[in-house]
C-alpha cells in the first residue's frame, strides 16, 4: 500500500501527537492519578493531599511537580500555604472519563 501524497510524515505525527502523549504520560502514576482525583473534587494543600492518601510530604510535592510542569495543576499561594487545583475544566473531564472508563472495563 502506498502512502497518500497529503498524509502527514512521521515528523508531522510526532509534532502532532508528542504533547497528546505527554499528557498522558504524566497522568500515567497511580499517585498523579490519584492526585487528580482529589484535586478534582477541590483544591488542596500539599498537608490535605498528604492526610487524605497517606504519602510522605515529599513524595505529593514530587508528583504534583510533575503535574505542574505538564500543565495539569496550577498552584497559588495563600498566605503562607500553595494551593493546588487542576489548571482547567478540561483536565477534570479527561480524568474523569478515563477513572469511569477503567472502572467499567473491571466491572466486565
């Protein structure tokens, strides 16, 4: 089979798809997904996230740096706290359907 004269090259793919695929490269820990998960629900502390999964302080931090840097979680300081919160609606929705899509295929 040959290849259409309009089909992108492989560079093209790679430009196209690569930030696709580090996007969910960064959702691909069970702790980042589960830090979405909280911070899905509401914004948190770095000590709430640390309360409500029962991780080392500086496991969270390393994890939501990975998150930060991929663009899913914002941070802002209040007082003398940082708050974390997904960084858009968008981030929420691409979690979401991904938790609810794993848990009906362990449903079969």
């Amino acid at each position: 089979m040959g290849v259409a004269p309009d089909s992108p090259n492989r560079e093209e793919v790679s430009q196209t798809y690569k930030p696709v695929a580090d996007l969910f490269s960064a959702m691909a820990s069970p702790i980042r997904a589960a830090i979405l998960h909280q911070l899905s629900v509401d914004d948190r502390s770095v000590g709430d996230l640390v309360a409500v999964l029962g991780l080392p302080q500086p496991l969270v931090s390393q994890h939501l740096r990975t998150l930060r840097y991929a663009g899913l979680v914002a941070v802002e300081r209040v007082g003398r706290s940082s708050m974390y919160r997904l960084a858009d609606d968008h981030v929420a929705h691409i979690f979401l359907d991904a938790f609810q899509h794993s848990r009906e295929e362990s449903d079969q």
